[in-house]
C-alpha cells in the first residue's frame, strides 16, 4: 500500500496533468484546482507539508502549495 | 386510478406533416405520408379489428382481420399494410367485411381452448376482444378438440423465472418475435416450421431459459393473448389499476405502469408515453421488483452504541432524537466540519435536496458528497469546463438519426438496455459503430449489428486513443471550422497541441495497443459521416484521467462540429437512476444546486435568505476525502443515505478501517447492508414503489416517481431528513414532495419551471426548464454553449500509475451485467439470480492455461491491496493480459483488490485498472493434485 500522504498523492496527480504547462502557468492553474475543490483541512494539510520539507511532492504540486501558503498568509 | 389502458393505434406513427387527406367511414382525416389505413382510422376515432398488428411493431399483414375495402381498390386489402393515398375513402364496417372477419374468427377459435373464465388473460385478452367486436357466435369446424387436428397440447414453457410461455393459446400472429426483432433487437425468437406445425420457438428448441433471451419483456408485453404471461398474473390475476411511475434501476429511467391488486403489485408494465423508454423495458425494470417486498427489509428504526454491539429496535422519535444528539455532541468535541452526509443516485431529487439542505443548514458545513463521485464526478467536472454544464447534450430519441456512433467505455446491452436496443435499431437501418473498449462487447458482433472498428485499447489508455482521434481529425483537415469559429474558444491552442507528432496514432500505438491504421480509419469516419455521436460509461470516467478523457471527447465533438443538433453530442450513459439528479441538487461538496460553486457570493446569498443561516464559501469533503479524515481523526460522524460505500467504493480494507473508526456512522437503507454492519443507526429506507418525487435520467429527463404503496416503514426519507434537522434545532419542514421541488424550482435557473403539476400535465420534462424553455430543452447548446463559447481544452495523457508489474501482471477491469445492479443489494433479491447467482472473473483462454485454470475452477485474484476468491470463466472476449469482473455480490468483494488511484480532478475511482494476479485457489489446486495424483483405472476396472 501506498503510504503517501493523500493531499501529496492528489496533489501530484494534478500537477501531472498540467506538466507540458511552463512551471509558474501550470503552479497557478493547480493551485487554483486545490482552491476551488479541496476542503480546506485538506489545503492546509497540504501547506503544512510543505512547510515540513514537502517530501514527495513534485516540482508543480510544490509551486502550488507555495502559492496558496502565501495566499492563506496573506 | 384505475387500470389504464394505452390506446393502440395498430401501426407506428409516420413523421411528417399530417398532408394526406381522406375519409374512414365518412369522417374525414389528415394524416403524414406512408400512415397505414389503419392508424388513420384509428386517428379519425374507428377502431378495425385486429389480431397481428400493434403501434410498437411495423405491419406484418398476417391476421387478416383487418381487412377493409377502399373505394376503386380490388378486394378487402389489410388495413395495417395499406398506406394512405390522398383522397382515399374507406370502408371498414360493411357486411362483406363482417362475413370475412367472422371466418378468420372462425379459423383461430378453432385451434385455440375455450378457458376464457378460468384463463389468466381473461378480461385482457386481445383474441376476447375480436371474438366479441367480430360477432362471433359459432365455429362451423367445432373447437377446442372436437376440431381435428389442432395445438391445445402443446407444452408450456415455465423455464423463465418471470414468466410462461404456453403454446397451446398461441396464435402465431408473429408479435413476439418481431418484438424481439424490432424493440429489443435480440433477434432470440422465431418461428419454426411452416404452415400447420408453424410455432413460436425460442432459439433452436430450447426452453426460454436456456435461450438468447434477455428477458426485456418485449415479447409478453407484444403477445395478444395469455400465451407469453407474467407469471405474477397467472398466480394473482388480473390488475385492477395503475399508477405511473419511474424504474429505479439504471440511468435510463424508463417509466412504468405499476399496476396492481389493492396494494399488491402484480406487474409492472412499461409505458407507452414514458419519454425515455416509449413502451420498453428491461428485465431489472420489467420484472425484478420483489426486494421492495423482501422479508430482508428493514423496517424499524435500529439503534446501538457500538457496531460491535447487537441492533435494538427503537421508535424512530428515539431513533431520530438518538441521531441528532449524536451528532451535535460530535461537533461540539470535534468542530463543525468534523461531520457529513452522503447522498444517493437511487433517492429521488427531492430526497437528496432534503440531505444536502441538512448539511449546509443545519451541519454549517458543505460536508456533502453523493455516490456519483465514484462514476460520474469526471463527467460533471469535463463538461463543465468544455460546455458549461455537467449534461448530457441529446434526448435519448436523438441516437435515432445517428449517422455513426462512437461508443467509448460503455456496454449498453448490459448496463442500459432500453437505450441499447434503440442504438440497435439505429445500427440495423445502417448507421455506423465504432467500440472503443478493451472487452469485446456484444455490440461489437451480435445479430444484425457489427461495428465498423473496434478499437480494442489497453485499460488506461483512452485519452491517449481520443487524443490520436483529434489528431486526426486537426491534421488530416476534417475540422468544421465554420462551426469552430463561430462556437468555441481556445482552438488556436489546442489545435497547435493536438497536431503535435507525438499523439498521432502512430506514436501512440505501443501504448494503447490500437493498430494506427484502424484508429486513423475510425477518425475519418467519426468526422466525416454526418451526424456523429459519442455515447460514453464509466469506461471513461473511471480512471485517474477521467475528466481529461471527457474533456477530450468534448474536445473531438467541437472540432468536428458535432453539438446542438439532433443525432450527434456527447452523452453520458449514467448508472443508477438518479444519478443526474443528485448531481443537479446540490450534492458535490463544492456545488450548490445546479452546479453553482459555493463560493459564488450571489448564489450562496439565495439559499442564506431562504434558509436563515450562513453557508460556508469553501469546499466541504469528497467521499474519499472523509475516509481519509476519518482516518486522521478530524471526521466523526456521517450519515449514508441509500448507498452501500463498503461493498462499492474501492479499496474495501481502507473504507471498513474509515467506517470503523467513525463515532457515528448512520445509515438509511432498505437493508442491512454491508456499510450497516458499521453503523450505530439503521434507518429504514422506503423502496421506489413507496417515494413520492422525481428522479431526473441521463438525458436530463425529470420523471415523477409516483407512491404506488404507503411507505412501508411510516415514514418518507425526506421526512426523516427533515426531522432529525428540526432534532438538531432548524426548523426544517415540508408539507409535501412537492413543495420541495417547488423550492428547487424557486432557487435553481435550470429548474425553475419543474413543479409536480407540470410533470403530471406533461408526463414529463428535460431541464433546461424555463420561461424560455416552458416545456424543457431535449438538446442542449443548440444556439450557443450554456458557457457562451464552447471551450477546447488541453488534455495531456498521463498513464496511470497503476502498471502491470512481475508480481501483477495482469490488469483487472470492473463492470456490471444485465441482471443484476450495482451492488446487488435490490436484484440479489429477486429471480435475477437464476441468471447471475456469483460475480466470476472472465479472463483469456491464454491467461488461463498459462496458470493451469480451467474453466469454472476457483482462483485467487489479488492486487496490492487485498485478495478475494471467485470463479474463473474463460473468455476469448477478454484481450490477452485483462481480465474483467463485477461487483455485485459481497461475497465476493471485487472492491478489496482495486486501490486508492482515482481521477485527478474529482478523485473519482479508478475502477478500471488494478494490476492483479490470478492463481488456482489453493483448494482448487488441492483437488486438481489429488485427481492428478490418482492412479489411472485399467481397462475394464
């Protein structure tokens, strides 16, 4: 069984969808699929983990939780 | 009411203007070119005797009762072969006429037997009927066994579970076998023998049982006397009234007449005026209807503090006050998210209004989540983005003017016959068919229908295929651009995308296993055959790219101007019956009603001034999402509506461990399900012939679900909704159905004309339902996109990450049957089990024997994630390395072996790729080395 995290595992299988995408277009476009369709338990979860190393997530999907870190700072 | 009988105008209806002009008996009538006579005569309101003719099948001019004579014509032509001609006067009542029809009358009496008082067809009996209108008094050739050579002992055929076929009433007028012809196009039924010895057989001299028949019904529901007979009414007799209502099965959502005794159902019988089905059924819809009456039924309220502790029946005030302390408790330790609710596809809309409107008024949170999310969330979320709305484009009548059909991850002759059987028809009179699907399904070959290109694509690689189909369509310049300039948006784009070498069927062949050549042959003919329709299943949607491969099909229809017209579209097959409408009613956790996303300030402030109480502007939890919380601690409490999540969500090891964990898990149900043996709260649900509301079917029909019975538990499931809600301290309360979906129609664009008084008026609607579409839209985007413009998307293939390894070398796709439904919970309760009594894995003769596995040998099917046991079939349908279960039986539990992969967007499983293993069951193999073992017996021992 697969023992990543679920908000990584979903996250990275939304990033994946939008790799042929350059790196900020494709962070935002993820980002903006997080916001409008995850809990926000979920959310911040996901932030958390990147605030904890972000292990397993991939390139897009960290872009992502950076950009809605800095949106909930804000 | 009482029994309502559908008048037969004895021929099918002619489209057209009603141009032709003549007189039947001096009443003058216009009717469109090619009418018969006798559906003119029915029309001008005179009835002609007839024995082989009926609306639903084509004339066939056997019976000769119908005879009538025409001024300027020789003879007494047949009535239902003769069409109209301008100007034509005829004679259906003359003493000529009256002599012949006497004879023939003559003739069938016969050879038939003289039970009319103890036949179970008395009193609807179609030969009764012309006995009595032709005058008949005396057969000069004697009757019954007085008459010579004649059928009256022919066998009766009590092999069908649902009903009789008994040869010695039967007057070969043919009408059975055209209706398995015709209507269901199964093409089971014939005639055997000529003139005399002429018989109604069922394949080649076997019983029906043991025949191609599916059951559908077609035939009894087509045979004028008691020869094909439910044996319902050959135990309690005749009905004596009807009630209109809705199937509850499949997303078809055929309408029924119930018709009963009192309060005992003795058939159900489909409904000529029924939108969706026009006087067709199944035999889910047709006959399997007695789990509504099984002792299994739960019909008191049950109560426990722990699932590990014995049920204690309570009242349902205990039981109701019980749920909403519980649950109060649970939020003021845990938070107000840390509860939810799940709805279902087989509640009506207004069921599931009533649970969604709980959980956002009276829960405070969007915790709310509906069985779609495990098969057609990727169709809500695809089609939202291209078109503008999660929707079907067509009415289902719309497939008829099909020019070609692309019919991808879908096995309509099991999962939606009645919609089948119109594709079959659509086929036979030429139209096209291309399969996109791993399995051979029978529409790939079966009688009269075989399709022009199956492309037969490894599991996971659809949108690698659609993708190659665009490139096609982009690069080989078979794109409509007038229709792309005028209608879409982002082409530019996308057009630059999808050229790119690498999805050409070339590059793509090592990955989907499709020939480039025959994949490129079918594009050219989606794109340029004329009207081009996809027709799609959970073969698309259940996947980790399910809303990119819809996406992707929205994509091909644009390019190729296929949308906004009859005979083309994208059109979502939906499972269950409700499943449309517990998405349009506000069901996913991001959505209010009619898909308006939670966080949109002025939809949300429509139900906040309704219902006097904030809603939350952010995302509530998906089902997976509340496993995963339940797991982590922060979910707590849920309420299951209609919906058995343990025997069909996958990854049955993390759902009991999620269930397990709840500190109140209720369930509402007819039974105690699988998801029950967890629950603190079983609450008695009400089967379909009790609801009182509307289910809405794949093709955005609204139907009335009409009470056929009281509830049997007291109580409406809306009903309970409401007040556990008043429990919880909101003042939730309706006096009726119907005043909640006038409440739906008050807060929903798409609704707002939808009242119960307009279903009953108009028998039935398909949303869009407005002022300026008073009696609903059967296609959509017929000016312009709901979205405005139509919008191309991007749609990147990325493989699964579920790949067939040394260890699971096979992969395991998972479907349904024609008997049996969903989880099984409603037709493992009927006869339908004769059929399908254990879910088997079908598998390819070369898998088999590479494991030693013989047909019907006991394997073991395991993945990552569980094993589970069950019978091997082996099947040359199934390509090399797929193999293909179902889930209905929890015995079984297909679910334990599939995994946590799901779509990207929408989370919605991945049901259709597990990689697996396959071995002979260690008792299977210890029986097989036993035989082995033992020492071959000499001659003559």
């Amino acid at each position: 069984m697969d023992a990543t995290p679920p908000h990584v595992r979903l996250a990275n299988d939304i990033a994946a969808q939008f790799a042929h995408k350059p790196l900020d277009e494709a962070a935002r476009q993820v980002a903006a699929h997080i916001r409008s369709f995850w809990e926000p338990r979920m959310r911040s979860a996901l932030v958390a983990h990147l605030a904890a190393g972000g292990a397993g997530l991939d390139p897009v999907a960290r872009r992502a939780a950076e950009e809605l870190r800095s949106a909930s700072v804000r | 009411m009482s029994l309502l009988k559908e008048p037969d105008h004895g021929t099918p209806a002619r489209e057209g203007a009603a141009t032709v002009e003549l007189t039947v008996d001096g009443i003058p009538v216009a009717v469109p070119p090619g009418t018969s006579v006798m559906r003119a005569a029915k029309l001008a309101g005179v009835d002609i005797p007839k024995l082989c003719a009926t609306d639903s099948l084509e004339a066939f001019g056997s019976c000769r009762l119908c005879l009538v004579q025409i001024d300027g014509a020789r003879g007494t032509p047949a009535s239902c072969t003769t069409p109209v001609a301008p100007g034509m006067v005829v004679h259906t009542q003359t003493d000529k006429l009256a002599k012949l029809r006497r004879g023939v009358m003559e003739l069938y009496i016969s050879d038939h037997p003289l039970d009319c008082l103890t036949c179970s067809a008395n009193g609807d009996c179609e030969l009764q009927d012309m006995a009595g209108v032709t005058g008949l008094r005396e057969v000069r050739y004697g009757s019954g066994v007085d008459a010579g050579a004649n059928h009256m002992d022919a066998p009766k055929d009590t092999s069908n579970p649902y009903f009789d076929f008994d040869a010695s009433k039967c007057i070969v007028c043919s009408r059975c076998v055209r209706a398995c012809d015709e209507i269901q196009g199964t093409l089971a039924l014939t005639i055997e023998g000529r003139g005399f010895d002429s018989k109604v057989a069922a394949g080649a001299g076997v019983p029906f049982f043991e025949s191609d028949c599916v059951s559908c019904g077609a035939c009894v529901q087509a045979c004028p006397t008691a020869t094909l007979q439910e044996k319902s009414v050959v135990e309690l007799g005749m009905p004596t009234r009807s009630v209109v209502t809705t199937c509850a099965y499949c997303g078809v959502g055929c309408s029924f007449k119930a018709e009963l005794r009192g309060d005992e159902l003795v058939r159900m019988v489909p409904y000529k005026d029924g939108g969706a089905n026009e006087g067709h059924s199944c035999v889910k819809g047709r006959f399997a209807f007695g789990y509504a009456t099984h002792p299994d039924r739960v019909l008191t309220p049950r109560v426990r503090e722990s699932f590990t502790d014995p049920w204690r029946e309570v009242s349902w005030e205990e039981a109701i006050s019980f749920v909403a302390r519980r649950l109060r408790e649970i939020q003021a330790e845990h938070g107000t998210g840390s509860i939810g609710a799940i709805t279902s596809s087989r509640t009506t809309n207004e069921e599931v209004y009533a649970v969604q409107k709980m959980v956002r008024a009276v829960f405070g949170n969007n915790n709310v989540d509906t069985c779609a999310r495990v098969c057609h969330s990727p169709t809500g979320y695809g089609l939202k983005q291209t078109f503008g709305t999660s929707a079907g484009t067509q009415d289902f009548k719309s497939v008829a003017k099909a020019d070609v059909i692309l019919l991808i991850g879908a096995n309509p002759t099991d999962a939606h016959p009645v919609f089948a059987s119109r594709m079959k028809r659509r086929l036979r009179q030429g139209a096209k068919l291309i399969v996109v699907d791993p399995r051979r399904i029978d529409l790939v070959r079966s009688p009269h229908v075989e399709a022009a290109h199956h492309l037969a694509l490894r599991p996971g690689t659809n949108v690698a295929v659609v993708n190659a189909m665009a490139h096609v369509v982009v690069t080989e310049g078979l794109v409509d651009r007038e229709f792309v300039a005028e209608r879409c948006e982002g082409f530019a784009e996308w057009e630059e995308f999808i050229s790119r070498p690498e999805h050409s069927p070339e590059a793509v062949e090592d990955i989907t296993g499709v020939p480039a050549e025959e994949l490129r042959a079918a594009a050219r003919l989606y794109a340029t055959a004329g009207n081009a329709a996809i027709y799609y299943g959970l073969g698309v949607t259940e996947h980790s790219q399910g809303s990119t491969m819809v996406m992707g099909m929205a994509n091909l229809a644009m390019a190729t101007g296929n949308i906004g017209r009859d005979g083309v579209g994208v059109n979502p097959l939906r499972g269950q019956n409700n499943v449309q409408g517990s998405c349009d009613m506000g069901s996913f956790p991001h959505e209010l009603p009619g898909y308006r996303h939670v966080a949109e300030d002025d939809v949300r402030g429509i139900y906040e001034e309704l219902w006097g109480t904030p809603i939350l502007p952010e995302p509530g939890l998906r089902i997976p999402n509340m496993f995963d919380a339940a797991l982590d601690g922060s979910f707590r409490g849920l309420f299951v509506q209609g919906e058995d999540i343990a025997q069909s969500d996958p990854n049955t090891q993390h759902v009991h461990a999620a269930l397990a964990a709840l500190d109140l898990l209720v369930v509402q149900d007819l039974f105690e399900n699988e998801t029950a043996k967890f629950a603190h709260v079983l609450l008695p649900g009400t089967s379909f012939l009790e609801k009182d509301g509307t289910f809405t079917n794949a093709e955005r029909r609204i139907n009335r679900v009409r009470p056929v019975m009281a509830p049997r538990t007291g109580k409406h499931e809306w009903q309970i909704v409401c007040e556990i809600a008043q429990a919880m301290g909101y003042p939730m309360h309706y006096d009726s159905a119907a005043r909640i979906m006038d409440e739906i129609a008050l807060t929903t664009p798409t609704f707002a004309g939808v009242s119960f008084d307009l279903l009953d008026r108009v028998g039935s609607v398909q949303w869009p339902c407005h002022d300026e579409a008073p009696e609903g839209t059967p296609i959509m985007h017929v000016d312009g996109f709901v979205r405005g413009k139509g919008r191309f998307v991007e749609t990147t293939y990325v493989p699964t990450r579920e790949r067939s390894t040394r260890r699971f070398p096979l992969i395991l796709t998972t479907g349904r049957i024609l008997t049996q439904y969903n989880v099984g919970a409603q037709t493992r309760r009927t006869a339908n089990v004769a059929w399908h009594p254990e879910d088997v894995l079908e598998l390819h003769p070369h898998d088999a024997e590479e494991r030693g596995i013989s047909d019907g040998d006991m394997v073991v099917l395991s993945s990552r994630v569980g094993r589970t046991t069950l019978r091997a079939v082996l099947s040359d349908r199934m390509p090399v390395g797929v193999c293909y279960t179902t889930f209905h039986h929890p015995v079984t539990g297909a679910n334990v072996v599939t995994t946590e992969n799901s779509d990207w967007a929408t989370n919605c499983p991945e049901y259709k790729v597990t990689a697996v293993q396959v071995a002979l069951a260690p008792e299977q193999a210890a029986v097989r080395e036993e035989l082995t073992a033992r020492p071959v017996p000499a001659a003559g021992e």
